[in-house]
C-alpha cells in the first residue's frame, strides 16, 4: 500500500526530474527519513531534502565537487545544475554506487583523517553550529514533561557556555558533521564518504566523538574496536580535555531526536522519555542501552 507521505514524496521527485530532464519512471524509494532518497532508472539517486534546507543541499553538491578535486573517495553529484527546486523542496541527484555496505569504524577513520588534512576551500561552509534545532525540538515537543523540559533547556545553555571556552584541542578544520558509519559506504573495493549537508568548519574532535561516544555512552561498540578506531586515524579524542562537552551535547542531540521521532510515532515516546531519564541522572552512570528511533 502506497501511503500519504510517499504519494507526496513521488509527485516532488517526478517535478525534479521533469526540470533536471531526468527519467522518473519505475523510481522506487530508497529510504523515506529526515531526507527521501529514491532509485531512478540509469544508476542514478535522487535526495529529496527536507524543507527549509536549500542552503544545506547546495553545499553538498559544493563540497563533494571540491572532495572530487581532492580525488577523496565520496559519493559524486551528477554534473548538471543544481539542486533542483520543486514544491519548495530541493532536490538533489547523484551516481548510485556499487553493491555497497556500510563501513566500520576502522574503515571510516582513514577517510576522516583525508579529510581533515584537507586545505580550507572557498566555497563558503560556515561555522559548525552543534546546537542546530535543539530548542526548536524541545520547546516544539508534546512528549516531554514541563519539569523536564526547563531542566533541558538549563542544560542546553550549559553546554552553549561550554562550547564557547572549549580548550585547544587538535586544529581546526573541514568536518564531515555527521561522522558515523552509517554514512560510509563500502564496496568491493572503495570507502566512500557520505551525506554532506552538515559539513563546516569546526573541531574535528567533532567527527570522533560520534566514534567515542559508540563506547562510552552507549556501551555498542567494543573497546578493541574502538582502539582500532583511534589507531587508524592517530588520535584519541576521549584524552581531550573537551571531550565531556561534544559527549553532552551530542547525547542531547539524541535526546531531541527521539523528541522529535515522537511527535509523528507514538511508539517512541517511551524511548524519548528514557533518554532523558539516562541524561538527567535517574538511570545510573554510562553506558546506557538506547533502542534506534525513526
């Protein structure tokens, strides 16, 4: 059964395609999420983005040009003008890879370090900004109880103070944003990098605490595994002084997430609740066991 959300997503990819002279015909979806990939015949992708997000999709096709440039193993933008605006959404349209899987936490460590040893390029990427739709989520959520609401907003300007006096760390530099594995594609032969519509200037120490906190906040990823992580990219981030600041901020990113999640499925409300619970101290110390949402 064809449902609402995907007649809706279809009719935007068909008004892309028909402006980018592309055929749509027998295009299947991919994933419908934050962001709507489908299949088009002739092994292309298209990226339907969400909403507001033109600025966003328009540095991903700029910077994996520029990573091309660099001969950086990433996804490819097909060469044609773009994104493609339909329905007020931006689309965007890539070379499929290969038969591909998702990578390790070894295999992504090598394409983070190319990356951060990249020069800076002029193609306007702005500051990091980790804060990004934090207070957005939480005021906008009908999920969270009113105490715990303006605990988290505290804690939120808590960790805006610290972000602002974080110590020096390792220099400052390209960053992918959403460092994780499910955003390395690995082939038969090649680690691609993807999804670059957070990409910024920043601290790389950024990249790998989404690596760290896989161990120490949630207690999934093994600590040989993790070791393997720091050897193959040379450094260890969880030794930085600044560690316990990305770690919070990118556990209440999670936290929001779930937030969100729960305002469109009722069976993540309890999932969001207990993430709170975890952040908020009622849970015992790390690691902690959150079940995926969305």
């Amino acid at each position: 059964m064809i449902t609402p959300r995907e007649q809706a997503s279809r009719r935007i990819l068909e008004a892309a395609c028909a402006t980018a002279d592309l055929d749509s015909q027998g295009a299947t979806p991919i994933r419908l999420a934050e962001n709507d990939l489908w299949r088009l015949p002739n092994a292309v992708v298209a990226r339907i983005a969400r909403p507001g997000q033109h600025q966003a999709a328009a540095r991903e096709v700029a910077v994996t040009r520029w990573l091309a440039t660099h001969h950086v193993p990433a996804v490819r933008p097909l060469p044609i003008d773009q994104p493609v605006h339909a329905e007020e959404r931006s689309v965007t349209f890539w070379e499929e890879l290969p038969p591909h899987r998702h990578g390790s936490p070894e295999e992504m460590a090598p394409l983070l370090h190319r990356l951060h040893a990249l020069p800076i390029p002029d193609i306007g990427l702005g500051q990091l900004d980790p804060f990004v739709r934090i207070e957005q989520r939480l005021t906008a959520s009908a999920s969270v109880q009113a105490d715990d609401r303006e605990w988290l907003l505290h804690h939120l300007a808590d960790l805006h103070a610290a972000w602002a006096d974080l110590p020096d760390g390792l220099p400052r530099c390209v960053i992918h944003a959403d460092a994780w594995t499910g955003n390395v594609a690995v082939t038969a032969t090649t680690a691609y990098l993807m999804d670059f519509e957070r990409t910024s200037l920043g601290p790389p120490e950024w990249d790998l605490t989404s690596t760290a906190i896989s161990t120490d906040t949630f207690g999934t990823l093994a600590s040989h595994s993790y070791q393997q992580f720091c050897e193959a990219y040379g450094h260890d981030v969880t030794t930085w002084q600044g560690y316990p600041v990305l770690r919070a901020i990118r556990e209440l990113r999670l936290v929001t997430f779930a937030l969100q999640t729960a305002e469109d499925d009722p069976t993540a409300v309890g999932q969001a609740r207990y993430r709170i619970d975890c952040v908020r101290g009622r849970c015992g110390t790390r690691p902690w066991h959150w079940t995926a949402v969305g």
